[in-house]
C-alpha cells in the first residue's frame, strides 16, 4: 500500500515532521529546519511525497 502525503510544502512538513523523531531538537532549531524546509521549496509548489506500507493497522474511534 502506498500513502501519499504530498500536497503544499506546509502540509509536507506536518506529516513529516510528526513521523520523524525531532524532539531531541530544541525549539530553535526545529524553527530553523522548517524554515529551510519551506524556503527551498518553490512557491506553490506541490511536493510528492509518499510511502510504501507492507503491514498497516487501523484503529476506528
């Protein structure tokens, strides 16, 4: 199964900046690497962005 989180850089760097373990980054630096983050990317870019899944969970409510 593949997951697409691609869309607006914004949106990109939620998705992945909630998979990816940056709580060892002090706030200052974590404003720093969304900053370069969203500055590379073009303005209204679309950023493809997607995983492959081999086992996959869901939970409903």
């Amino acid at each position: 199964m593949t997951v697409d989180l691609g869309g607006p850089p914004e949106r990109v760097w939620r998705a992945l900046s909630g998979m990816y373990d940056l709580a060892a980054l002090d706030a200052e630096a974590l404003a720093a690497l969304e900053r370069s983050f969203l500055t590379r990317a073009p303005t209204g870019a679309h950023l493809d962005c997607h995983f492959r899944l081999r086992v996959l969970t869901t939970r409903r409510p």
